[in-house]
C-alpha cells in the first residue's frame, strides 16, 4: 500500500503477521526547511575564533560541524516521519523499530525503511463455551489440629536440661571441628545450634551428639560419600572433636482455652479452631478459583492460533530471567546457569503474552470497563494489606501516573472472574 503527499511518499508491505516494512520518504523541500532550523541551532551556540556568539557565517557552521548537523537532522526527521507515517495507517508498533536504508544529502529527499513488529490480530475462540469445575474446598479435623499444633510450636518455651542427654527435639549448643584425615589439616571450629532429628542435619553429627550430656564431649570420623550436599565434604574422611556446651528442651503450651486467649482474639480453643477452619476454607478455596481460571485460560491460549513478535517475546523472557535470578547473588549467576533457564523463560514469556493478548480482546468484546470508584477501591484495599495511609497510596498513583496501569490490570481481573464465572459447572 503507497500513500504519497507533494511532501511525504510512503510504502507499506506485510513481511509476517507481526512484522510490517514501511519504506517513506521526505521531500527535498522539508528536509531543506528543517535544515534551516537545525542549523540557525547550531550557529547560535557554536563558539568560533575571531567572532562572538552566534554571529559566525552559518556556511562556516555549517562545514565546521556538517557531521554533527547531519546527525542532528536524522534524529531530529526520522522519529517525525515515522510516528507520522504509523498514526496515518493507524499502526501500533511493538518495541523500538529497526531503522535500515537511510539517505539523507544535500538537496536530496530523506529516505529509509523501517522494521516494526505489531501485536497479532486473531479470531477469538469460544470463549463462553469453556466449562471447568471447582475442586471442593474441605477442611478435616487433623488439618485444624495441624495449624493449632503449629500455632503451639510457635509459642513453645525452651527450658534448660541438665539432668539426662540429648535426645531428638532437643535444641543444643555444640562446638565443632573436623579435620581432614587425608591432608591431616584442621578445619575451623564451629559454633552452632542444631535441632536434633532435623532432616537437614548432617547424619553423623546428628547421630553422635545424643545422649552427651552438657559439658561432654567425643571424637568420631565419618567418610561422606561423592554426592554428600556439603561439596567442600563430598568424599572426604573426616574425624570430629565434639562439644555439647548447652541443651534445651522445648515445652509447648497445653491445647486450651487459655492458650486460645494468650493469641488474643479467641475467647476459648473451640473460638480458635472455629477461625482456624474458616480461613483454611478461604484459602482453599481461593486456590480452587486460581485452578479453575488457569485451567480456563489454558484451554483458550490452546485453542488460539497466534504469532508473537518475536522482540516482546524477548524483553518479555529477560524479565522473567530478571526475576529469576533476583534473590540469588550474582557471583552464582554464571552464564551457564542463564542459558539453562532460557528456554524455560521464553515458554513462561510466550504464555504470559498469550494470556494478556487474549484477555484484553475479551475485555473488549464484553466491554468490561474498570470505574474510578472501583480504582479507588483497589488502592484502598493496597494500602491496606500494606499497612499504609490510604490517602499516601492515593497521591502516589496519581503523581507517579500508576493509575491507568492499575485500571488495566482491574480489567484483566474482572475478565478472568468474568470466564471462570460463566465457564464453572454446577
């Protein structure tokens, strides 16, 4: 498709779905003009030997900083030319577009061809069709008693032991060295607490320590196997100089009514297990929603066909690497580790643009809209889970221009509510 002004020319062609190749050119008028105006710039400021600012022959500015100029004209006309080639064709660009074949000489049009990757256009599959279920959301008895045990464990108290020796429970304060029976060297001595019985202790410390009382001590060597988790240990024969220093033992809160009301809220342990049962149930069954809206939007990503841009899908996968890697210190981040992840990113990145993609054509079909009042809401619901003044979160989605951002994502939620909704089976 050619559309042609006395001033612009401009050629469309389809390369794929995603990706479009504009060529344009500028007539050598315009570029004479905004020349003009590029230069009168340049010779306001240019500070030349023998003449004050400002007042040097613009064909002296000229020559002197042709290269500066030339590159002061492209950035200047090639943005303006472009934006205003796509809002003509009303084309939405994906990401920043790839600038190739640029001419730009004196007394001659400004010509190049542009790259840009759109989002795809699709046909919408049935999306009121979708049937899922939700998985019952039960709570037993043991589960209840479970959480009042935890709520126990986490109040427990711990008392000295000094009458017998360590036994599985028990909290103890040991000092530890090893040495390397191989090189004959020591390794540093270590001080630490360990839960006796814990799964993640090493075995044959675990195994060595109980019934040492406080204050007593013993050698042992253990050889570790090659796949030990500790590598520094993998295959190693070490012997062991071990110190009990301290015990404890934990004793926890009897399960009752007293204990209920040290929580602060309950008045008695059926109270507790009451709440406890309540919000188990929430939990479940606000897990069995996210189920079922995944498994709804699985079976409509599958059932659309859709090309990506390849670009989005990109900067969409070094975000998820991003968030990966973020709580991981970055001497562990070797490239290795990054490539092994790589695929797995790009597969979460695709879905992820899929989901978006299809939920905002959704939201358009069904005409689901987001209110101020509702937006209000959700910031006053924000600043409440996050402990701040309502009316803090309230200017800084104004200021920091959030709020549209937020609309956005309301929409997509109610959308989601919208298929999971129409899509559950009685």
């Amino acid at each position: 498709m050619t559309d042609t002004t006395e001033r612009l020319t401009s050629t469309v062609q389809d390369l794929s779905p995603v990706r479009k190749e504009i060529r344009a050119e500028l007539s050598a008028d315009e570029v004479a003009h905004e020349l003009e105006h590029v230069l009168e710039h340049f010779a306001e400021r240019a500070r030349l030997k023998g003449f004050r600012a400002g007042k040097a022959p613009r064909d002296m500015v000229k020559q002197i900083y042709q290269h500066e100029i030339r590159h002061a004209l492209i950035d200047e006309l090639v943005p303006r030319v472009l934006e205003e080639v796509l809002d003509g064709r009303g084309i939405r660009p994906v990401g920043t577009p790839t600038i190739e074949d640029l001419s730009l000489e004196d007394g001659r049009p400004l010509s190049f061809k542009a790259v840009v990757e759109v989002w795809p256009e699709f046909a919408l599959p049935g999306y009121r069709k979708v049937r899922t279920s939700l998985r019952p959301a039960e709570v037993t008895e043991a589960e209840v008693d479970k959480t009042v045990e935890d709520l126990r464990r986490k109040s427990a108290e711990y008392d000295p032991v000094e009458s017998r020796g360590v036994q599985a429970g028990d909290y103890v304060v040991i000092e530890l060295q090893g040495r390397d029976m191989r090189t004959k060297r020591m390794r540093p001595t270590e001080k630490t607490v360990i839960l006796v019985g814990r799964p993640g202790n090493d075995p044959a410390v675990d195994e060595n320590i109980r019934g040492l009382a406080a204050g007593e001590g013993k050698v042992f060597r253990t050889t570790y196997p090659e796949d030990a988790p500790v590598k520094a240990l993998a295959g190693k024969d070490i012997e062991y100089s071990l110190k009990v220093q301290s015990i404890k033992a934990e004793r926890l809160p009897e399960p009752n009514d007293e204990f209920a009301r040290s929580l602060g809220e309950f008045e008695s342990l059926a109270g507790l297990k009451d709440k406890i049962r309540s919000e188990l149930a929430k939990s479940r069954e606000a897990q069995a929603r996210r189920d079922a809206s995944e498994d709804v939007l699985k079976q409509l990503i599958e059932q659309t066909a859709m090309e990506l841009p390849p670009g989005a899908v990109e900067e969409e996968a070094e975000e998820v690497l991003k968030k990966t890697f973020q709580s991981l210190p970055a001497e562990n981040v070797t490239a290795e580790l990054v490539d092994q992840f790589k695929p797995r990113a790009r597969e979460q990145a695709e879905g992820a643009i899929k989901r978006q993609l299809l939920l905002q054509r959704i939201a358009q079909a069904e005409k689901i809209e987001a209110s101020e009042d509702e937006i209000d809401q959700e910031i006053r619901d924000l600043a409440q889970a996050n402990g701040v003044p309502a009316a803090r979160l309230t200017d800084s989605f104004a200021q920091e221009g959030r709020r549209e951002g937020l609309r956005a994502s309301l929409i997509l939620r109610k959308t989601v509510d919208f298929l999971v909704g129409q899509a559950i089976m009685d």
